[in-house]
C-alpha cells in the first residue's frame, strides 16, 4: 500500500502540471500529472503536499484545499491511497522541476493532455462544494471502473 498526495495549482485561469519526462523507470512517464509524492512518517496528507509542492516546483503553497480521497487498486501492482488538494494562495519562483517538465496550461486544455483515465473523471470533481472519496480499479494501467461518494 502507497500513501501520497496530488496538488493541482492554480492561477488565473491555468494549472500548474508536470510532463513526467525526466526520470527512469517513472510510474507515470509520459503522462501530465499534478504536483505530490509518497508521505514520509509521521507526516500529515497536508505537510506532504507543501513539502512536496516545494520539492517538485520550488513553489510554497498556503492553505492548500482539500478535495477527497482517491484509491486506486492494483495500480501498477500496488494500491494507493491518495489524498488531493487544490492551491490558489503560493510565493516563490518554479524551478528546474527534477520530476519533469513544469508547465502552466490553460484549464480547458488539461484533458487534452495525456492523462491517466481516472483523471479525465475526477478533475470535475475538483470544482464541487464538499469531499468525496473514489476507488479506481486497475488492471497494470488499464483502468476497469470506478465508484465514488461524495459529502457535504
């Protein structure tokens, strides 16, 4: 079992994505990803995300928004677990991200991307009042179906 976090920044009209190019072997390489990684112990889902944001862009972000929880079962060979947060409050200037490349798109150019197919079902999920908590079935990387439920 995985323990992560999933960052999407965003200003004035535009998210701030990663094209995983750079690493090795890389879970998602090729594919656009929001900012976040794996907890480290003892760490808290909301100093994961800054510490991660700040690692992966150099940026520091406040009061980051949480959203809901994403399982995603037999991903790759492994389930993870999730935790994802939007940001509109940051300070700092981008960096040579060591992740890939960093980019702001325009938000009605994010499906465009190549994204992992659960992506393409939860990013609406970003603008709604409330949590919710989804599980993504995977084979590998080929998605089978998915549940969600969502809370005031």
């Amino acid at each position: 079992m995985k323990l992560a976090t999933l960052c999407y920044i965003k200003h004035e009209g535009r998210t701030l994505m990663v094209h995983r190019v750079k690493k090795v072997d890389d879970i998602h390489q090729g594919k656009w990803n929001g900012l976040g990684g794996k907890l480290e112990p003892g760490e808290s889902p909301e100093e994961c995300v800054i510490r991660e944001v700040r690692e992966e862009s150099g940026l520091e972000v406040h009061a980051p928004r949480y959203h809901g929880l994403l399982i995603f079962t037999n991903f790759k060979g492994d389930d993870w677990y999730v935790w994802v947060f939007t940001a509109t409050e940051f300070k700092g200037t981008l960096i040579d991200s060591p992740e890939g490349n960093l980019k702001w798109i325009p938000d009605q150019e994010l499906t465009k991307l190549p994204l992992w197919d659960s992506d393409h079902i939860f990013f609406p999920w970003l603008g709604r009042e409330g949590v919710f908590s989804a599980k993504f079935d995977y084979a590998g990387e080929k998605m089978l179906g998915h549940s969600v439920s969502f809370y005031p």
